[in-house]
C-alpha cells in the first residue's frame, strides 16, 4: 500500500510532515518543530506517531521531541555522527545505511553543509525524499557548519535520484528562492513558469511543496552549479563546480 503524507506548518515557516504506513499503521513525523501541531495533526488524521526521522540538530527541527515522545513513545531515528546534540535518541543510522519503519524502508544521504551531520532520508519504492534543510524548493540551506565541495558532493547525490520522486523539505522559502534564483538564471523559461506558480500559492496561503525532483532540476540553481549557463551568469565560466555553488550561496546570503 502506497505511503500517506500529510504536510502542515510549524513555528513561522517550518513544515511538519507526517508519513503513515497503512499496512501496519505506523506513522513517522519527520522531525518535530514543536510538538503541538504535530500532535495536533496526528490526532486530525487518526494516525499515532509510532516514529521521528530527524534529519539535523537544529532546534527548530527538535525541540518537539521531548514532548511527543513522552505521549506517544515514539522511536526517535538520528544520524550516528549527530546523535549527541539531539534528545532522546532511540536508534542511530548511518550515510549509506538504511533507515525504516513500518513497511517502509529509506536509503539514508549524507548530506552536510548546512550542519555536518546533516542527513536525508530516500523512501525509493515510495517516491518521497525527505530533504529537511539540506535541499529547498529552489534552494538550499545556509551552509553553518560546512564547506562548499561536500555540500554540492550531497546536492549531486539528491539530484542523482529519480525525477518523480516527491521532495518534501523543511521549510516554505521558495518564494525567495525563486525571486532570487531568476536574477542568476534569468533565461530559464521553466523557471519563470514555476515562480510564477509559487507566488500565486503563496497569495493564497498554500504550500509550495512538494515538488518534483525532475522540476527542481531544471529550475533549482543549487542543482546546476555545473551547468555551464549558470557559471557563465556569474562570470565564471569554466570555474570549479563547488566554486559556482559557493558563489551562489554567498549571494543567496546577501540577497
């Protein structure tokens, strides 16, 4: 049975999301921004939180933890390298390892930069990627505690991934994303036509996401610092591709 999503807000602009197994009942919150809405949208699905994927250890990413575990008991999963900076964990995995609960089985990512211990979760058979903050909609996270070659080395490894898969991530910043990325790849006609579309959700109060994995190729400029369009919009053509990444994300940074 296909995987159920549901997708909410938490804080001012997190996303919380729940993914539920049907075969076995089983639901994991991917990460817990704060814990009301998240059980607050279990409670509205009928759905009991059985498991936590944490992606980073950022607190507005788990600093509801504490709270759903001790009303739920939930098994909180967590990559081995970050395990100590966040609460309560059950399980640890790996990069290059597997991650699962109930009847769902993910290819864990590595994916630093934005902390070192980043990571991302690929339920394959499903088609879902969760991206938490490595990876937005049209973006992706401030580097905090990375640097520019191993950041873009997980970019390319998300990218790697089919172009159906849905990318869920941690935030709703793609409207500053796309005004951004149309003054550094101002050509891209699939571009115009997906800000375009965010914008007009985002008047309407919807979510942007999720999206493609196939769309954010073509239209994501953290996804295409080796096309040579994007290094030459920076005047630098023929530079290194994690030099083109920096070069993108310091700007990103001022914009």
């Amino acid at each position: 049975m296909a995987a159920e999503t549901h997708l909410f807000t938490c804080l001012s602009d997190n996303f919380g999301l729940l993914i539920h197994d049907p075969a076995t009942g089983a639901t994991a919150a991917v990460d817990v921004p704060e814990a009301a809405p998240v059980m607050a949208a279990a409670a509205h699905k009928g759905w009991t939180i059985s498991h936590i994927l944490v992606t980073h250890h950022h607190p507005d990413h788990v600093q509801g933890i504490p709270e759903v575990k001790q009303a739920t008991g939930a098994r909180v999963i967590a990559n081995a390298a970050d395990s100590a900076r966040i609460p309560l964990v059950d399980e640890t995995v790996m990069p290059g390892g597997t991650a699962g609960f109930g009847s769902f089985t993910a290819d864990v990512i590595d994916t630093p930069g934005h902390t070192v211990g980043h990571i991302a979760y690929h339920f394959g058979a499903e088609r879902i990627l969760l991206a938490g903050d490595a990876l937005f909609s049209l973006g992706c996270g401030r580097m905090f505690e990375g640097t520019p070659g191993p950041m873009w080395q997980g970019l390319t490894a998300l990218r790697a991934l089919p172009d159906d898969t849905l990318l869920f991530c941690g935030h709703e910043y793609t409207a500053s994303n796309a005004r951004f990325a149309l003054t550094v790849d101002p050509g891209n006609a699939d571009l115009k036509v997906r800000a375009d579309e965010v914008f007009a959700l985002r008047e309407k109060g919807l979510a942007t996401v999720p999206t493609t994995l196939g769309l954010e190729k073509r239209t994501n400029p953290f996804l295409r610092a080796d096309d040579p369009a994007i290094a030459a919009n920076l005047a630098m053509a023929g530079a290194d591709p994690a030099a083109v990444f920096a070069e993108l994300r310091e700007r990103k940074n001022r914009s």
